[in-house]
C-alpha cells in the first residue's frame, strides 16, 4: 500500500512539497497509536501573553513596526526604528538598508551601544548569492536592539528616526519585552 501512495504521490507533477509531506504523515499506519500529548504550541487559554510561544517576528518596514505572532495572530506589536536608507532591501554592507525576507533570531548579547540585541541571520542564501554576483561584501551583523543611553539625545529623539545602520532599533523598554518573550531560533520575517 506504501509503494502505491508514494507512487500516487510521485506522479503528480502538481503536488507541491508541504501537501506532499502532509499526505504521507496522514496516509502511513502506525504499529502503536502514540498517546496524546498536550502541544506546546497551543497555551491555556488563561495564560498571559509573556507565556504564549511566540512563532514568528514580523517586520513590516513600510509602517515601522514589529509584531510577535503566536499561532498565527499578532500577540504584541511595537514602534521600530529601521537604517537610515529604509526603503527597499538590504544590498551589500555600508548600504545602510534594512534587509527584507525571511531569516533567525539565532544569538542574542548584551551590548554596550545599545542595551540588548538579537542577531538576525543576514545574509540568507539568496542574500549571499545575490552579493556575490554583483561583486560586493553582503554584510552582516543586522540586530534588533534598543536604543543607546545617551544624556545628549535621549531615547525618545532616537524613537521617531530611522537612524540605523541596517538594524531594527526599539525603545529600550520593548526591547526587554521582546527579549524575554522571543527564544532563539525564532523565524523572523522582515517585508517591505
């Protein structure tokens, strides 16, 4: 029965991968039923946002603002501040865009410029291939981060700027928000 699903499967030419991958988990038989296991993706419903899993950061550079999703609804949104070129994507380094697509939240610090940062993985593959080609360096260290402490220019003069070097930049308060609410590893997608 297996061989006949695969090759079902195998020759529909208009099958894409993730229905692909959903009809073989539906369609193979299991030699035990597994018990049920509460997903950790679905909260109780009386948990309070900070402990709802957040699934995805979007940016969308366009109204200045980042949201933390959680099973596909926006949980929080929040103000950013993009890089001081903030239309179009991120080309090489020194540009001083603000990359678009889909990328991680794979390592956080704290930093001495600008409070805490999350590192986004820029470049992606297409991002790297693209610098490349055009014989340019693509660039790299993009965070989210706060904003810098500073009694020349307080933190609200930073807040309504685009001021960055290609980073998303936060209030210093959301920033401690997103940090405590967002693990690394999260997908974070940036759109124009």
């Amino acid at each position: 029965m297996r061989w006949l699903l695969a090759l079902f499967c195998l020759s529909v030419a208009s099958v894409s991968q993730a229905a692909f991958t959903e009809t073989i988990i539906r369609k193979t038989p299991s030699a035990q039923p597994s018990p049920v296991q509460p997903s950790p993706v679905q909260p109780a419903a009386t948990a309070a946002p900070q402990e709802r899993l957040i699934d995805k950061v979007l940016v969308i550079k366009s109204e200045r603002r980042l949201q933390l999703i959680s099973r596909g609804e926006p949980l929080k949104t929040y103000r950013i501040s993009l890089g001081k070129q903030p239309k179009g994507a991120k080309d090489r380094e020194g540009d001083k865009k603000t990359p678009e697509g889909l990328y991680w939240l794979d390592w956080r610090k704290v930093s001495d410029r600008y409070n805490l940062a999350m590192h986004i993985s820029y470049p992606n593959i297409s991002d790297a291939a693209k610098a490349r080609s055009e014989g340019v360096a693509a660039g790299s260290m993009i965070m989210i981060h706060g904003t810098p402490i500073n009694e020349e220019y307080p933190e609200w003069y930073f807040h309504t700027l685009d001021w960055t070097e290609g980073c998303i930049a936060m209030r210093n308060d959301d920033m401690r928000e997103v940090w405590s609410m967002v693990k690394d590893g999260t997908m974070i997608e940036i759109r124009p």
